[in-house]
C-alpha cells in the first residue's frame, strides 16, 4: 500500500473482504416510517453495490400500516429502482421470525428501520429491533 | 410528595415560578427563566452551551452534533407550543429544560444540564422550575424516557414525582400528572 487509504477506502474494505463486493441482505420492515426510510436507502444501496436483497415485511402492531399495504408499497419501490427482490412476508413474532430467518438462509447482513423520534427529537427503538440487536448472530444495521 | 430528604438540600414542592435566583452549591449566582426565543443573543448562548456540551452525555441522539444540527433541533423546541426554561450564570445558558407537546395533548420532558453545573442542585432546580411554569400554565400529562443506566437522571424524576410506567426496553418510560402538583406562585426572582 503506497498512498494513505481513506476512512471510506478502510471502510469499504472491511464491508468488502476479498473483493467480494455483493452482500446477501436482509432487510425487516413494518409500517413505521423509519422502516419506511430505510427501505428507499436499502434499494438505493443495493443497486449500487449489487447486493442480494430480501424484502421481509412483518407484523408490526404498533405501526399504522398493515403489512398488505407495505408489501405493495416495497414493491413499487423495487420496480422504480429496476431492482430484483424477493419480498416475504413473515408471520409470527416479528424479531424472531427475523433472526431465524437471517440466520437459517444465510444472510450476511440484517437491515432495520433506525428507530422513532418522539416530539423532542429523541431516538426510540422498538421492541423489533431491540429484540434484532440482542439476538441476531448475523450483523446488524440501523438506517439514520 | 415532599422532598425535605433530598440529597442536594434543594426540595422538589412546592414547585417555583419562573424566574428563580438561586445560589447552587458551589456558590454561584444563578437564575432560572422563561426562554424568551425571539431574543437572537439568547438563542446563541443556548446553541453555544449545546456546542459545548459533553457528548458522553448525550441522551437517545440528543442534543445533535454541530451548530447547524443543534440549531435546527433546537427551533422544533422553541417553536413547538411548549415551554421552555434555562438557567443563567450572567450571560451564560448553563441548563435548559423543555415541555414539548406531543400532539396527544400531554407534553414529553427532557433537561439539559452542562456538565460543568453538574451535581450543585441546578437540575433539581430547573426542573421543579419548568414543572411550576408547566403547572400554571395548565399543563396536566407529562412524560418522558430515560436511558435505564441513567441513574442519576432517573432518581432527579423520581424526586420531583415521576413514576416508572414502561421498563421493558432499553429506555425506561415515566410519567406525572401536573394538575396535582403543588405550586408556589410568588416569583422568588
């Protein structure tokens, strides 16, 4: 190595072991908006790096969108990206179903939705993500 | 609830209005007041102490990094139908605590404290300062959340009456109804 690598170059490096560049990913999303925002980033990245995505919408019953609405709205969003993603729908509890998931099909990476705000501005994560992060032996990303 | 077995002397109720001069326990001359927003040289002065703030006292992602992150936080603050109050040392912000509707006609808490005003009573006070502004004002529901291992925050609300309602996640939920608090209306400022 001759020149000063940059934070972005190590970075990539590490995401990027081998010049394997494409990762399997897994995203979980309910009806929240942070899943929501997470999805557009996800979709985004994914046609950038040639990732392998799965789309699994779950039953979030603090959300205010049923999972038949997000199921179309992912949909919509992979067709405007031009992306090919599986999208499931996974019933049961939510965080295990995910972890279980991640974990049995090998999955190199699990992506969430970063959490509410509440009024003030504070970060709240949700029972999902909370159970994700403690459990999850498959890495974890948040979206912010 | 009285607070007359408080470890820092300073009892919770009844709770002041603002303004309150007060001394704190290193001796310095400080008061608590309403935040007047549309004073420019004020809203600097709070942005500085957020600048300056310590940010391994951060609290669920806030105060944000950076002036122009704090800036635009702070305006949800002060523009939103809440109440604000911040203690001054002369010309210095050295605490603020904020009401902050949430939409649902109850308000969400936090305060703020400098760590260099830390553990001198200025939180007991500024927060039984804001509970007075919000009581008068007809504020009723108040909550909040708090990181579980924050303990010393946590015995501040436990102090001026906030009860536990959810620690099933990692942020403890509290709560107190302000229509019952007891509130001292003559200004001490």
């Amino acid at each position: 190595m001759t020149a000063v690598a940059s934070v972005n170059d190590a970075a990539k490096a590490f995401a990027r072991p081998g010049n394997v560049s494409r990762m399997k990913v897994l995203l979980g999303i309910g009806g929240s908006d942070d899943s929501l925002d997470a999805l557009e980033r996800t979709v985004e990245r994914a046609v950038e790096a040639g990732d392998v995505l799965t789309v699994a919408v779950l039953d979030n019953p603090e959300s205010e969108r049923d999972a038949e609405t997000v199921i179309e709205h992912a949909t919509d969003v992979l067709e405007d990206a031009d992306l090919d993603a599986d999208v499931r729908h996974l019933t049961g509890d939510p965080g295990s179903e995910l972890v279980h998931l991640a974990e049995s099909e090998g999955f190199d990476q699990v992506v969430l939705g970063g959490g509410e705000r509440s009024p003030m501005g504070k970060i709240r994560l949700g029972p999902i993500a909370e159970f994700v992060l403690l459990n999850s032996h498959v890495t974890v990303t948040l979206v912010r | 609830m009285t607070g007359e077995s408080q470890s820092d002397g300073v009892p919770a109720e009844p709770f002041p209005v603002p303004p309150v001069s007060f001394t704190d326990a290193e001796d310095r001359d400080l008061v608590a007041r309403r935040f007047d927003s549309a004073d420019e040289d004020a809203v600097a002065a709070l942005v500085s102490m957020y600048e300056d703030f310590d940010p391994g006292m951060r609290a669920q992602g806030i105060p944000p990094v950076g002036e122009d992150r704090i800036r635009s936080w702070l305006s949800t603050l002060l523009e939103s139908d809440g109440y604000n109050v911040v203690v001054w040392d002369d010309d210095r912000a050295v605490g603020h605590a904020t009401l902050v509707p949430d939409g649902e006609d109850q308000f969400e808490l936090a305060i703020f404290v400098h760590q260099d005003y830390q553990g001198s009573g200025v939180g007991t006070r500024l927060i039984c300062t804001l509970l007075g502004y919000g009581a008068v004002e007809g504020v009723g529901h108040v909550w909040l959340t708090v990181e579980r291992w924050n303990n010393a925050a946590v015995a501040l609300y436990e102090k001026v009456g906030f009860e536990t309602t959810n620690a099933e996640s990692f942020e403890l939920e509290m709560e107190r109804d302000l229509s019952t608090a007891d509130v001292q209306t003559e200004s001490t400022g």
